[in-house]
C-alpha cells in the first residue's frame, strides 16, 4: 500500500473547521498509509523563544505560560466533547508538559539559556500540537498513535540547525515506525512531531527554519531506504496552491508552477521562496520521492506543484527576488599578483558567520564582489576593515541592492539572455553584478532596490511566453 507523508503547519491547526479539513484530508486519502507530521500552533514557537529569552520578571513568564495555555485549551474545547475521554487526556497532556516548561525556564533563570535548554524550550510547540492531533482522530475513530519525532530522528550536536543522521535515525524508523506502516491489519495513522530530534546523548535538537517540512522529508527518505514499500510520497500541506513563478506581489497574476525538478526546486526556494527550504529536497532527491505542495483549504484541487524528476524544459520557471541585501565590493590596484583574495574574503566572513549569497570577481583579481544579508552588513564591513590585509591594500564599497533570480534551464540560451537584458535597457535599469555558473540553470543579476519591482514586470511582460502556462 502507498505511503505518504503529510505535512500540517500551524495554519492548518487554527480552529475546529481546521481539524475537521484535516478529518476530510484523511478520508480522502483512506486508502493509503499515513504519517501526519505537525507544526506547532501559529506564534507558539516565536512565544516560547521570546519567554526564554526574558525571563527577569516572573509576571511576564507566567502571562506568557498563560497565554501558551488557553492557546490550546481554546482549541480543545472547540474539538472534544468537555469531560470526554480524550477531552481529559488532552487537557491532562497540556497540564503535565507546561509544568514541565515551567520547571525549564527555572533552570533557564538560574544557569542561563543554553543551546540545548533553547532547543528543548522550542519543542513544547509541537509536542503539544502533535498530541491533540493524535487525540482528535482517536477520538473520531481512526487508529492514531502520537510518537515525539526525538524518540525517530538521530541528529548532530548543531543545536537549533540540527543535521539528521540517516544510518542511525533509519535504525530507529525501522524499529518502531515501520511496523505500525506495515502490519496488514490496522491501518494506523502516526502523528509525529516536526521540528524536532535528538542527540546521541539524549538532548532534544531542532532542525532550523523549514523544520517541519524537513522531518517529513527526512521521514520519506527513511522509510524508502528501510521499508518494503518504495511507492512513497510527501505532500505539504500550505495556504497556497504551491509555488507560484513570481511574487504576486509584483506580478498579481503569476502563473502556478506545476512540475519542478529538485534543482529547479532548489534553486527557487534557496533564492526568496518562502513556502519551501532548500534543505527539505536534500532528504528526498536521492530516492526520487515526489513531493507535492497543496492547499489545504483546497485538497481535491487538481492544480499543485510537484517536485519530481518530471519537468518541462522549454519554459523558465520562475523569477524570484532577494529584495534587502547588501554587495560589497573589494578594490585594489597594488595587489593583482596576489593570489587567494577570495580565500581570505571568506575566512573573514566564516570567522564572523556570516554566509555569502553570490560572487563576481575579475579574473585579475582586483575587483572581487559579494552579495550578504543586508543584516549581516555592518558587522561584514567592520570585520574586514579590521583585517589589517583588506584596510591597508583594498578599498572596501558597499551598497544596498536586491537580487533578481531566473530559473530554469531555458536561461541557458544565449538568446534568452538577450531578452532578458533588452527588456532592463528598456526602464534603464543598471545591472551592478551578474553571476551563472557553467551549465547552471539559475542566472542572478543584481539591480538597484528602487527598480527591483520594474525589472521584474518588463522582464516578466517581454518573456510571458517562455513561462509554463496555465493548462
């Protein structure tokens, strides 16, 4: 039987109409075995970092806790029965782990917040969504078993970036989640936490941003590797009908992007997508397990995107933007025959973590440069002025621009190019840097911030037909 694995954020947990759309997400998919991987209710991550992060005055830990409380109590009360079985057991659930909180952010008080009381504080979210999840299809009738990702996922020490893993965490899926999936006579549902894992120690980690989706994936991949049935599949449950080809807000009718490979996918995620991280396709490209985005307001639409070996070729796919970020640009006459300039550009950038989103150097070497976080540009600027290398042999410039991004392979042409620069000559629009790597299928030009909205209509209006159609 089919597997797939389904991915619920917080928006998909918001009332009872949200729980029954997720009671009729699982009719529909009746017929096939089914994780649920859940997020925490909307906000309840970013309220319990921010409570573990100010924790002077007990009067605002305690609103907080309470706030935290009647946010799923709220939502108990509108999808049980009060005083039944699983009415009890949920509301018990909430009492147990928020004592459980309140004993950590005592600790938290005394000895400081450490990478890994952090990380523990930020999993309540979904160990307490994950429950009542667990809990409402229990009490509807469906065979549902509620298991904390942390017992699965096997991960590194890198606190709040955790990395999966996968001999370990397979060992474990193939322990404990594999017979549940497989035994021909129950057709059991596993509710899992996302977002979180676990070190070989035993300290609970988080995976990063995309975190939930991340864990579906690294689920599917796991599953593919150990289990017996190979047809698997992931589908993300969103608020849209997948990825769109341009931001509608500078395009309000962009087209929806059907079929992407995983590079293309990638790519368009990595460069200003927020429905999707990039780090989500790593778990699931090597096995080729399709992954589907659909809107969960919408389950029987038959309009999605899905990420695949299936593509079309002949069309881009996409423009995104990267709208507030900083290039800096490193100058020197004096030092042409001197190798490694790039080199120690990103010593200093690492040594300050900061990540590099782009490079244009000259082949001399005397102009190199680099596109950062516009957040990260103060502390980039000061730490290579404080490098006695770069302050005495360079001139250090810095602007703040945005980036436009075009994928697909058909950017590959040179003719594509020409369009594509033509339509810029048209508003005057200056590109400051440009970047393609050989047989690359994404083509990154960096623009002035005030004409990043014209660039991306005139390119848009003047390459219309070269993106994938409606039908």
């Amino acid at each position: 039987m089919p597997i797939i694995v389904m991915k619920f954020g917080g928006s998909c947990l918001n009332d009872k109409d949200s729980f029954n759309k997720i009671l009729n997400i699982t009719n529909i998919y009746e017929k096939v075995k089914k994780v649920y991987v859940v997020s925490a209710l909307t906000g309840i991550t970013d309220l319990l970092l921010k409570t573990a992060n100010m924790l002077e005055k007990d009067k605002d830990t305690d609103n907080n806790i309470a706030l935290i409380e009647k946010r799923h109590i709220d939502i108990i009360e509108q999808i049980f029965t009060e005083d039944s079985e699983h009415y009890i057991k949920a509301r018990d659930w909430i009492d147990d782990r928020l004592s459980e909180l309140e004993d950590t952010f005592a600790d938290i008080k005394e000895f400081g917040l450490e990478p890994y009381y952090k990380d523990f504080v930020l999993s309540f979210g979904e160990i307490l969504s994950t429950y009542i999840l667990d809990q409402f299809l229990l009490s509807n009738e469906i065979d549902s078993v509620y298991i904390p990702a942390n017992r699965l996922i096997i991960t590194n020490d890198e606190f709040n970036n955790a990395y999966p893993l996968y001999d370990l965490t397979n060992s474990r899926i193939k322990r404990m989640l594999v017979p549940l999936l497989e035994n021909p006579n129950k057709n059991t549902i596993v509710c899992l936490t996302g977002f979180i894992g676990r070190n070989k120690i035993g300290y609970i980690t988080t995976l990063g941003r995309g975190g939930s989706d991340y864990t579906a994936t690294i689920i599917a991949r796991a599953l593919y590797d150990i289990g017996n049935d190979k047809n698997i599949r992931v589908i993300l449950w969103k608020n849209v009908d997948g990825l769109l080809a341009i931001n509608p807000k500078f395009v309000p009718n962009s087209s929806l992007i059907k079929n992407l490979d995983y590079n293309e996918a990638k790519h368009i995620a990595s460069f200003g997508a927020k429905i999707l991280h990039p780090k989500c396709l790593e778990a699931i490209e090597k096995d080729k397990i399709p992954l589907e985005i659909r809107n969960f307001e919408k389950p029987l639409e038959k309009s999605f995107t899905q990420i695949s070996e299936i593509t079309d070729k002949e069309h881009i796919k996409g423009i995104s933007a990267v709208e507030f970020v900083t290039i800096i640009t490193i100058i020197s006459g004096s030092m042409v025959d001197i190798p490694g300039v790039l080199a120690k550009i990103f010593r200093v950038m690492s040594k300050n973590r900061i990540s590099v989103s782009l490079v244009a150097q000259s082949s001399s070497e005397i102009s190199t440069s680099f596109i950062i976080s516009e957040l990260d540009s103060e502390r980039a600027i000061a730490a290579l002025k404080s490098s006695k290398f770069f302050s005495e042999f360079f001139k250090i410039k810095w602007e703040h621009v945005s980036v436009i991004n075009i994928t697909g392979l058909k950017i590959l042409e040179t003719r594509t190019k020409v369009e594509i620069f033509n339509a810029l000559d048209k508003k005057n629009i200056q590109v400051k840097a440009i970047s393609q790597s050989h047989d690359e299928l994404n083509l990154s030009i960096v623009i002035e911030r005030a004409k990043l909205e014209d660039a991306i209509k005139i390119i848009h209006d003047d390459l219309y037909k070269e993106f994938e159609g409606p039908n």
